[in-house]
C-alpha cells in the first residue's frame, strides 16, 4: 500500500511539473535586461536637459542646427581643462566648429571629428579664440595664463560686473549661446580700452553629458 502511494506522489509531481514546466524554468532563467528601456530613459533625461537649456536661455527649437546629446568618454588628467573627447563622430555626421555645450551655458567647440567620437576644444585651452557679445559691445574670448578675457573692448562700452557674455554669431558657433558672466573691469594703462576678466558658467569639471549644437554646413574638410 506504502508503495503505490509513494507511486502516486511521483506521479503526481510528475503531472505538475510537465503542466508548469514554463514557469518554473523562468523562475531559473537568467533575467533579459532591458536595454532599450534604460537608452529610452537616458535620452529621456538628454532631451529634458536640452529643453531645459531652450526655456532658461528664451531660445526655441527652430534654428538651423540639429542637437545632438552625448557623453564624454575621455578626459586628459593633464590637459584636463584644456580638451576632452565625446562619443558621437561622423556616424552622427558631426561638424567641426559645433557649439558643444551643457544645460546652462558654451563649454567648448568641436575641434576635431573622428569616425565614432569628437574632439572638443574647451574654454581654457589657450587655441580657443570665440567671437563673442556683452550687451551691445563685441568682442574676443580667449584664454591667458587659465584666466578667461574678453579682448577689443573699448573703454566707452557700457559693460559691468556680472553682465553675462553671449556668442555673438559672427562665426560658425550661432547666436546668443551664454557662456560667461563679467568678473571684473580694468581700465588699460593708454585708458582705450578695457580689460574684462570674465568667468565660465557652467563647472567644468564635473560635466558628464554635453549637447551638440550641430551645425548643418560646413566648409571645413573633417
């Protein structure tokens, strides 16, 4: 009697497990990650900081280039305010002289375009040279001894502490992108001009993730 009952319990285990045999094997099978969700969710975050940027800065998102969101895949330890380099090249049909900047102002500008990344000239390297404004007056931003100034400046213009400093668009680099604030204001030695010590936006340090303005043309050979 014994027997057959111990019979039947195998039996019956039996039946269970060939009628369940799907779920069980899910409850052992390797979790399938879902890759799609986590790149769905990244871009997600890329295009809220993009926006972000538009709404802050009063822009919109009819202008004659193409944003293109990325990564920074690598940072000289010794040129590290100098350049750096993003992970989007000709695949993303990148341009050289792009704006490159983060949700709150110009960080650099691509310097070199690669098959799958970028090179992006900084603020600080000392071959960056940008056409910039400050309320109605133009100038040159450049770097000098890791101090950011703002060359061509006549002494008459009407310019002031913590005045913020825009792309002018007299280059490839397009218009009213913020990239500094007025540090501090000197009178040059003949009192013709001005020397405008400015400071960069945003932290150039902690940046992860950059935005490429993206220009349509370009005459330059990649």
């Amino acid at each position: 009697m014994n027997k057959i009952l111990k019979n039947s319990w195998i039996f019956l285990i039996f039946i269970i497990i060939f009628l369940f045999k799907e779920n069980i094997y899910s409850w052992f099978k390797p979790k399938d990650y879902n890759f799609n969700y986590l790149k769905e969710n990244e871009l997600d975050y890329y295009k809220n900081e993009y926006l972000k940027l538009l709404e802050e800065n009063n822009l919109n998102n009819d202008f004659e280039s193409d944003y293109i969101f990325t990564k920074i895949i690598y940072r000289n330890t010794y040129n590290f305010y100098n350049k750096l380099i993003v992970y989007k090249g000709k695949d993303y049909n990148i341009k050289k002289d792009s704006a490159v900047v983060t949700d709150n102002s110009l960080v650099g500008v691509i310097s070199k375009v690669n098959k799958n990344s970028s090179e992006v000239i900084l603020l600080y390297n000392d071959k960056f040279k940008l056409s910039v404004k400050i309320n109605d007056t133009y100038g040159i931003l450049e770097c000098k001894n890791n101090e950011l100034y703002i060359n061509n400046i006549v002494s008459e213009s009407n310019i002031k502490i913590n005045d913020i400093v825009y792309t002018s668009g007299l280059t490839n680099v397009r218009e009213n992108i913020p990239v500094a604030y007025v540090e501090s204001i000197n009178i040059s030695k003949d009192k013709l001009t001005k020397i405008v010590k400015v400071k960069e936006i945003s932290n150039l340090k902690d940046m992860k993730y950059l935005i490429i303005l993206n220009n349509k043309e370009s005459n330059d050979e990649l």
